[in-house]
C-alpha cells in the first residue's frame, strides 16, 4: 500500500493535535530476526524525526503512547528496555531547548524508578515556557485509570465543599485529566494493521478521527505522516451536526 505523501496539506486543513499509537516494533525486529528490544530501540529512533516533522508542518501538539499500564505484563528484560529508552529521551534537555518543545508526561509516575521519576520532574519543569509544540508523552497511561482520577479529584472537591455535584461539567471534567488545558486530538494514527484504541485518550478521542495504517511503526517516516494529514483534510468533520 503506498499511504505516503512527499508534502503536508494547507496549514489551514491541519490537526491542532495528534495521538500516535506507537505499534508494531516487535513484529519489525521478528521479521529480521531480531529481538523486540531491538524494535523498541528502532521505533524510540522515529519519534524525534516524527515530532520535528510535526512542529515544522506546524501541528502545535502531539501525544505518543510509549508505556500502557498494560505493558508491565511483558517481560522484565522487554520492559527494562523500554524504561532505558524512555530515560535517554527525557534526559536530553539539549532537544528540547534546541526545539523550542514542552513536555509533559501523561499517567502514573510514582510507580516508576526514582531516577526516571527525577528525568521527567527536570525535563516538566525546564521545558514548560517552550511554545514550539507541546510533546505529551504517555507514559504508564491508561485512560479507564485517568478517568477514575479525575473522578476521584472531584469528589474530593466535593467532599471539602469547594465543588458542587451540579458544578460538574464536560469541560471540569477535562481540566481534572493529564491533557488539562490541551485541545483534544483531531487525528489518531495507529499504525501496523491493528484497529483499536488499546485504553488510549478515550475521553479526549469522542470526536476524533481514527486512522489506522499498515507501516509498522520503526518505518514510519514523515511522508507517512504527510499521508494521514491528507486522509484528515479529507474527511469531514461533523461534530455530530449535519
Ligand atoms: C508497541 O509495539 C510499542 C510499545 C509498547 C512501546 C513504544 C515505545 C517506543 C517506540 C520507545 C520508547 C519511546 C520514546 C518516547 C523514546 P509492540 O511491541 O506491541 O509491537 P508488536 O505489536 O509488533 O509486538
């Protein structure tokens, strides 16, 4: 299938935010032979050139899924594979500053090593004024646990009295999630075949477009994303209305 495009459409037709369902690194590294880590290391290679490609097509925020709080079921040399990925990406502090990016980490930290838990604290707080892009890295994320903290805040509101049960809205809801005060995604890609949301963004994704795509995820290249900027320009979008 070809699913590639050498240019980005029209600014005006672009997604203000992009989810990326990283999949398909352990099919890469079994098709060569290869162990998965070596996948995961090929797929952690792709986010930069991704992102960078994102910022200059001017897309203002992405969010990646790099660690599901499924994922800790995998095997213990798999996922100490993918935390070492993770603490080389959020330590290079030079990236960030040299593009201009903020970073923010979507889900559970304190189960995370303190070391990794200091990466991400350092990387938060240096990054926060940068207004290039805002990179949100879902890491030990899973929506269905999202929304039962944002429940759990408001209750808690509640139970102080700072917050009425009627106060409650859509949009005070929204601002008690990891994504508060970022639009929802427009666009969802997922490549490697697989169809589904695997616990990603579901409260943020009511409204958007889901693309999914056959390239496995370490040879996805900026001129895959250019495809399914294309196939969003495309569609239309309704909003429920007519
Ligand atoms: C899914 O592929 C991918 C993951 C579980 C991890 C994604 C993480 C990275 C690309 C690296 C770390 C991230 C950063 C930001 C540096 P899979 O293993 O489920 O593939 P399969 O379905 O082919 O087995």
């Amino acid at each position: 299938m070809k699913e590639r495009e050498s240019s980005p459409p029209e600014r005006e037709y672009l997604p203000r935010h992009i989810g990326i369902i990283m999949d398909g690194n352990g099919r890469w590294a079994r098709a060569r032979g290869l162990p998965r880590e070596m996948g995961h290391r090929a797929g952690a290679k792709v986010v930069g050139e991704i992102i960078r490609h994102c910022k200059k097509t001017g897309i203002p925020h992405v969010t990646i899924y790099a660690l599901s709080t499924e994922n800790w079921k995998r095997p213990r040399k798999e996922v100490d594979a993918l935390l070492e990925l993770l603490r080389r990406y959020l330590s290079d502090m030079e990236e960030y500053r040299r593009e201009n990016a903020r970073l923010i980490v979507l889900g559970d930290t304190a189960p995370l090593p303190p070391d990794l838990r200091e990466s991400i604290r350092k990387a938060q707080e240096e990054s926060a004024g940068n207004t290039a892009i805002t990179v949100n890295i879902a890491l030990n994320y899973g929506s269905r646990a999202e929304i039962v903290r944002g429940a759990r805040l408001l209750a808690q509101e509640c139970a102080e009295g700072r917050l009425l049960p009627e106060e409650i809205t859509e949009e005070r809801f929204s601002k008690a999630l990891y994504t508060a005060g970022q639009p929802d995604p427009d666009l969802i890609i997922r490549p490697s075949g697989e169809q589904r949301l695997s616990n990603f963004l579901l409260w943020q994704t009511a409204y958007a477009e889901l693309l999914f795509m056959d390239v496995l995820w370490p040879d996805f290249t900026p001129e895959h994303l250019n495809y399914a900027l294309h196939q969003y320009a495309r569609r239309s979008r309704r909003f429920g209305g007519v």
